[in-house]
C-alpha cells in the first residue's frame, strides 16, 4: 500500500465525518499528490485540485485524464 492511500485512509472518517461524496471539495496548494485520486476513487464526484505550478497541474491533467471533468 502506497504512503498517499495510507494517509487517506487514515484520514477519510474524520473528511466522511464533516463532508458528503456529493460535496464540492478544494485541495489547495495540491502538488503531485494522489489524495484526490484516492478520494475519487471512494466516490467523491467534484474534487478541484489547484496548484501554484502549471507544470503539476498539467501533469496531474495527463495522469489523470480518463477521469471525467
């Protein structure tokens, strides 16, 4: 198991605790991480990812492209 899905894990009940998977989600300052992805991935639907750096955004778009937008 992958550190980033460890940490979501972890995670998750307290986030489920405060918001619903139909729930409009920011991950600000979101680097190249794979929390997003693990959220979407539990069935959060509209999961917006911003980051100072083009190159990571661009990035993520490329990884992430078979995922509707």
């Amino acid at each position: 198991m992958d550190m980033g899905k460890k940490t979501y894990d972890k995670l998750s009940p307290f986030i489920k605790k405060f918001i619903t998977t139909d729930s409009r989600v920011l991950i600000a300052g979101c680097g190249n991480s794979e929390f997003s992805m693990h959220m979407v991935k539990d069935g959060f639907k509209e999961i917006v990812n911003i980051d100072i750096s083009p190159v990571v955004i661009e990035a993520m778009r490329k990884k992430d492209a078979h995922i509707p937008q």
